[in-house]
C-alpha cells in the first residue's frame, strides 16, 4: 500500500474526530440488543442521513476530484473491501470488489468507511485499489468526505444530529 504518512495521518485525525462527534447522538450508534455493547457507528445510518442533506447535497459538497473518483467508475465498486474466503486452515483475508450501494451518498459514505477500515486493518502490502498509485487518491477523497460529514454532525446540519435529538 502506497499511501504517505502525512496523507494518512491527517485522514484517519479527521476520521477519529468523525465518530466522536456521531457517538454524540443516539441515532447513529449501532444498536446491538441488551446490555452494555462496543460503541460502534451505525454507518447506514450515516448514509441515510446523508441523503437527505438539502439543500446541497452531499455530492455537491464535494470536489469534483473526489466525486469522480468515488461515483464515476461504471462498476462503482471501488475502494475493494477485505473479506475471508477459504475454510478452516485456509481461510485468508482478500480484498474483493464489491458494490457501494446506488444512492449516491450512501456510496461516498461507504466508500470512506472502507478506506478507513482498509487502511487501519487490511494488508499494508496488497493493493485494494486497481494499483498502488491509487490508494493515496482514494484516501484523500475518504479524507475529504469525513471533514465535509464532521462539520455537518458539528454544526447540527446532518439529518438526524440535531440539538437536543441524542
């Protein structure tokens, strides 16, 4: 993976910062039954909210750069996600293409969400884009996304992150 620390290290500050501030409403925490449960974000959620930004949407606040190289490949499966293929002893973590959803701010939500997740926990060695020299992009258009949803959940303008809405 070909991605520069001083790309890295500001993207997952602001990804950090990101699920702090949507731990703060009950609306985007994953619920998972009874009892005390790990504090994981509902990213659905996210994405539902997300789409129904107005009067910009969320494509719309963003750069032309990061829309294209998130909602314009015809596949739009890209960033590749890692799963676990093979049984038992065989079994071994991929990355495999993998459809963002069709409305368009569920997919730049996702898409971030995998950025994150591949940089933090996938392979520092394959690739999980089409080629080493576009993980940097991929992680400055995830960079860009999770700064444009920090400040929507700051400043109470994401659907859902409302004053006195948990």
């Amino acid at each position: 993976m070909s991605v520069s620390d001083d790309v890295a290290l500001p993207f997952f500050k602001a990804f950090a910062e990101l699920e702090a501030a949507l731990k703060q409403h009950a609306c985007f925490l994953k619920d998972k039954g009874n009892g005390p449960t790990p504090a994981f974000i509902n990213w659905k959620a996210v994405g539902l909210a997300a789409a129904d930004l107005r009067p910009l949407t969320l494509k719309e606040r963003l750069s032309p750069e990061t829309q294209r190289r998130i909602l314009d490949d015809p596949a739009r499966n890209r960033p590749r996600r890692q799963e676990v293929e093979g049984n038992g002893a065989t079994k071994r973590a991929v990355f495999n293409d993998h459809a963002l959803p069709a409305n368009e701010a569920a997919a730049l939500v996702e898409a971030a969400q995998r950025v994150r997740n591949n940089l933090f926990h996938g392979s520092k060695e394959e690739c999980w884009t089409d080629s080493p020299d576009d993980d940097e992009p991929f992680v400055k258009a995830a960079h860009e996304i999770a700064t444009v949803l920090l400040a929507l959940t700051r400043n109470h303008d994401l659907p859902n992150a409302l004053p006195g809405n948990p």
